[in-house]
C-alpha cells in the first residue's frame, strides 16, 4: 500500500502553517469574503494537505514505470516500487540472470533515491504477485487512506491550535473573536467610529445591539458592501475593551461592558469557594451523593445528564443553595448545563420567562464560574428559602427559558433555620411560612442574611474548621445526633463556599465522625 505521511500521527503532531498554507488560506478567505474559525480552517487545511499528497503521487506515478516483474527495463528508465512503499529509482545496468530453475531472465540494478543500489528481476514470466496487474492497481488506489474529514476529527484540534499560532503572527491576517478574516479586506473603523458606536450603546441602557443597528449611525463608505462594513466593525469592537459581544448566534450582538452589571464581571463573594488542602478522598457513597447533589463546582461538570433517549432534556430540576439564594444567582450546573446553550463567550443575557405569571426578565450566563446572575428580584417576589426546588425548561426560542418555583399557598412549617449568634453559626427549628416545595435535607432558613455575611468575612473560610463548627449544631436537631452528608453541605455553605467534595472529604479525613449508613455521619466520642 502507499504509505502516505498525511495518514501518520506524527505528521500532524508536527504540524506547522507553511507559506503554501497561507496562501491556500489567503484564497479562501478572499473567496468566502467572511470571517471563518480555525476549526472550519484547520478542516480546510488538511484538506489541501491531502489533495496536494495525492496530487504528488500522481505526478510520481504518471513520470514512472512501475515496476513488475514480467516486463522488460532500459539504463536511464525510472521506476517506482508500489511494493516498497512506492519508492523510486534509476536503472544503472541490464544483465542476465542465471538459474537453471527459472529459466531466461534478466536481473536489474537500480540506483535507489538517496543512492543506494538494489537488484531486481526483469522479464521473468513466472506467477508472481506483483506480475498481476489487479494487485499493482489496488496498490496504488491506496484503498485504506482516511479522508480529509476523518484526519480532522483525529487531528484538527492540535491543526486548529497551530494555526492560530502561525496566523497571530501574521499581519496579513486579522483575528475577529474566534474567526479569522484578511485584513486587506477590513473597512477602516477609526476611534471616532467607536466613540460613536459607544453613544449609540449608551442610549440603549447599555445593550445589546446587534452590528447592524449600530452601523446605521457610524457612516462608513457607502462604498464598501453591508457585510464587510458588519465584519470591519465586529473586529475593531472585539479589539475594544469598551464593548462585549454578548450573541448567542452567528450576528454579533454588542453591550457596553462598563454598563454590565459588576456581578457580572466579577464573581460575587458569596461564590468565591474555599478549597479542602488536605487528603481528598472520599467513599463511593460519598461521590454518588456529590453527583447527586450537583455542584457547579463539582469534577462532573463535563458530562451531559443521561436520557433514555440519549437526546438533551426539556426541563430539569435544581435545587437552590444559600449562596446563590444570598448572590441572587443559580449554579450553571452539570444538570442544568443540559438545558442551557453551551456559550464560548464570558457573558451572555438571555430572557427567562416565569411559568406562571408569564413575565419575563434578563439574566446572564457568566461561563467563568458558571453561574447565572440576575434572580434576586425573582426569589424576593416569591420568598423562595435555600433548598427551594427551581424548574428551568427550554422556551420558545433559543434565548428564552421558563422557570418555575412550584409555589403553593403558604403554610406553617416546622424548618431549619439559621442565626449568627456572637459571631457563630447557629441553628434551631422554628415554625415559617413556606410557599413552595423545598428538600429537606438542603433547606436552610434565615432571618437577617446580613448577619450571616459577617460569618463569611472578607475571605473564604478552612472548610476543614467550618465542618467542625457546624456538625455539632446540626447533630443537636437529631435525637440520635446523626448528620446526612447533604445537609452538612447545605450548613458548610453558609458559612464558606465549598463544593460537595471537599465537604466530605474534611469530613472523613478528620477521624472525628463515623458513618453510621445511608450518608448519614455520627460524632464518634459521642457515640463511643
């Protein structure tokens, strides 16, 4: 078979942007007059890589003879060996051969490329495989070469890296967000384009505007076509620190980043987690309730929630936690990832659409530190405690989404509830009003949030100290003084932002507590 390098993981491992690559690129672009991503490039480059191989051995094959066997060679022809990986070479000297078993034939010596010498049989009639032509032909088809599109599925992510790489360093070449777009074809956009761009924001509370809207009060060329002037202005508001494309499609959609909100561009305190240093093993009961309880910070956020089906779920059910019920936000969770669009950008506004009074509001997708800002408003107005059951189903359209709290007419009930009393954490049932379905292992009621906050301070707190301070005041609601993992989870957060793991791990490296069955923990001197 030819052994082609294209076909070789080495050779992509190796990759590097060629200037028969660039110019390959510089066409394409010029003839898509639109920017396009390096995935779509990289796919575009080896293809070319391909098709200029195949391209090669066609040429070696059509200026050769390919060797068999049975025929006859001059001094001077040049050959090509489809049985020795399509290597080639020059005939030096004819002679006959001598053996009595097979008769006349002639013996070959030919000068290899890189000049080392071989012999081979020539006019010998005998059976041989390479003396039947349907062999030589399935040889040179190369039948077991993968396509273009296979190769970038093996490949086209490391392709893709350096070619962004090669064309950073390029200046015939312009990055627009993820795309790449010839500069030579950019509209020139001035500051005072972009002055202008961040008035035409303003006015509209901040954003967000698609690029044609804003073009209207810009007043470039007339003379440059509607698109390249879109493409020219996305690249320079990219280039901008003023401005933030907040689209979720293939239209850029701009907001004016210092008109953001500030949770929105930082992570709120109540989020900022702290971090179990010490060993971080936990039992496999443990992992399963930390799958269960469905942490953003959590190591599965990766993996998309099963489905009989195997297709994405309309709608899922979260649980609300006390520093998101406290930031006003809600954990982009593993669960909950399966609804919502998987963005590129920092920053996203979508609508979520209440179920049931049908009014809808604007929230943001922050995907560093996946979470969603923009729900205190709704939590005050339907006095939703943490542990709360929160639905959230695809809408409409791809930037809207219904959320529902599964409200009832409030009742008496007795809960969980929560008070920094001289500086600690306390905790006592009591009877509240409760209007909505809640869990309640996750529930944890309070009356003064600002209180709390002094519990926090300005920094997260040792996870393996605040698990210490808040078993035992949770193991006194239980006659039996026992404390499920969850709940110990739910308390620890009020306190610190922790994920579940390193909840459970402080907890079963301290040699303190013992498990006592069905994630439920005992202090052990009390139990002893």
């Amino acid at each position: 078979m030819i052994h082609r390098q294209t076909q070789i993981p080495e050779y992509w491992s190796a990759f590097q942007l060629t200037p028969s690559d660039v110019d390959f690129l510089s066409n394409l672009l010029l003839e898509a007059g639109q920017p396009m991503p390096a995935s779509e490039l990289s796919l575009a480059v080896i293809r070319h890589r391909v098709d200029e191989e195949s391209a090669s051995l066609r040429r070696n094959l059509e200026n050769r003879t390919t060797y068999q066997p049975k025929r006859t060679y001059t001094v001077g022809e040049e050959l090509t060996f489809p049985a020795l990986e399509f290597a080639s070479g020059r005939v030096v000297e004819v002679r006959d051969g001598h053996n009595p078993d097979v008769g006349a034939f002639e013996v070959i010596s030919v000068e290899m490329r890189g000049g080392k010498l071989r012999e081979f049989a020539a006019h010998y009639t005998l059976p041989h495989r390479l003396n039947d032509d349907s062999v030589v032909l399935a040889l040179s088809e190369d039948q077991e070469a993968l396509p273009a599109e296979q190769l970038h599925v093996l490949y086209g992510q490391r392709v893709a890296s350096a070619l962004d790489a090669g064309l950073e360093k390029n200046t015939e070449f312009l990055r627009i967000g993820e795309d790449w777009f010839l500069r030579a074809l950019m509209a020139e956009v001035n500051v005072g384009h972009l002055n202008l761009a961040e008035a035409v924001l303003d006015l509209a509370n901040g954003g967000p505007l698609p690029t044609s809207i804003i073009l209207r009060d810009l007043g470039l060329p007339p003379e440059i076509a509607g698109e390249l002037q879109e493409i020219s202005l996305n690249g320079a508001m990219t280039r901008d620190d003023r401005f933030d494309d907040v689209s979720l499609g293939v239209e850029s959609s701009w907001f004016l980043r210092r008109l953001e909100p500030q949770e929105v561009r930082d992570l709120p305190a109540a989020l900022r987690p702290a971090r179990f240093t010490g060993p971080a093993q936990i039992s496999d009961d443990l992992k399963a309730l930390e799958v269960a309880l469905d942490d953003e910070l959590s190591s599965s956020l990766d993996e998309t929630v099963p489905t009989e089906a195997g297709e994405p779920p309309k709608s899922v059910q979260v649980v609300l936690t006390y520093p998101h019920r406290r930031s006003g936000t809600l954990g982009w969770s593993r669960r909950l990832a399966a609804i919502l669009p998987n963005i590129e950008k920092p920053r996203v506004p979508v609508r979520f659409r209440d179920r049931m009074t049908n009014k809808e509001f604007v929230v943001w997708l922050v995907r560093e530190g996946r979470y969603i800002y923009g729900l205190r408003d709704w939590y005050e107005q339907n006095d939703l405690p943490p542990g709360a059951y929160i639905d959230i189903a695809r809408g409409p359209v791809e930037n809207v989404f219904f959320i529902d709290s599964r409200r009832h007419r409030p009742k008496r009930e007795w809960v969980r509830v929560a008070t920094n009393r001289d500086g600690h954490l306390r905790l006592e049932t009591a009877q509240r009003g409760v209007g909505c379905v809640f869990d309640d292992q996750l529930m944890v009621f309070y009356d003064d949030a600002s209180s709390l906050d002094a519990l926090r301070g300005s920094q997260p707190r040792d996870v393996a100290q605040v698990v210490r301070e808040v078993f035992p005041e949770i193991a006194k609601l239980s006659p039996q003084g026992n404390v499920h993992g969850a709940t110990l989870y739910a308390v620890v957060n009020v306190v610190t932002r922790a994920a579940p793991f390193d909840v459970f791990a402080a907890l079963t490296a301290s040699g303190t507590y013992q498990p006592v069955g069905d994630n439920y923990w005992h202090l052990a001197e009390t139990r002893s």
